[in-house]
C-alpha cells in the first residue's frame, strides 16, 4: 500500500501494475493469512495478509512483461487453464483461489506452511 492507500485504490493499482489491464467491477471475497518460515532481521516467521476478490470486469489485455520499477513484484501474467495450476506451478495464495473457482466457496482458515518456495 501507498501511503493514505486504502484497499480498494491499492487493488486497482496492483493490478495494473502487475497485469497491465485496468480493474472496472470486483468484488471482495475474504481475507486470510500464510504464516511461513522467513529469516529477516530477528524475525523467523513472515504472516502473509491476503485480500481475495473475484475480478468480475476488466478492461485492456494481459500484459506478459509489465513496467519494471523500483520494488515491482511482477514480471507479468498471463491466463492458465484451471487444470493446469497445480502445488509444482503456484503459490498456496493461487491454490487458494482456484479452491473458491471450484467450490464456490472462500475458505477463511488461516494457513501454516513449513515452507514457501517463490517461483
């Protein structure tokens, strides 16, 4: 978040950053958290805070390469296949979202994992 960004004004611009189309209609459907482990300053654990909507509208085209800036997290994105996201190709975040796509329900459990491999 940007200083004085609220959740809605920092999702909208996340998303451009990172997709490079422009969010028109979403809607929120749960937080929850990723606890991992994490070596940083005296600290062991990271609690990954996750905000989950379901983009109903867009605007624009996937963007593969997005703008590179100082502290960019994305290289782009792209559509995948719901088949085709699997634990070998993305994060527990994405697997929690594909879990919703199925059962059309948001599961609110917050979650320990004993590792957090970035792809």
């Amino acid at each position: 978040m940007a200083e004085g960004e609220g959740l809605d004004d920092t999702l909208r611009r996340e998303f451009v950053e990172e997709t490079g189309m422009q969010l028109i209609n979403y809607q929120q459907l749960g937080i929850t958290s990723f606890r991992y482990p994490w070596t940083f300053e005296t600290f062991t654990m990271n609690n990954h805070i996750a905000v989950f909507n379901l983009v109903q509208q867009v605007y624009g085209n996937v963007a593969e390469k997005v703008r590179e800036f100082p502290g960019q997290d994305s290289k782009g994105a792209l559509f995948v296949k719901l088949a085709d996201i699997t634990p070998e190709n993305s994060s527990p975040l994405v697997l929690r979202a594909k879990k919703f796509i199925q059962n059309n329900e948001f599961d609110f459990a917050d979650t320990i994992l004993q590792e957090w491999q970035v792809l």
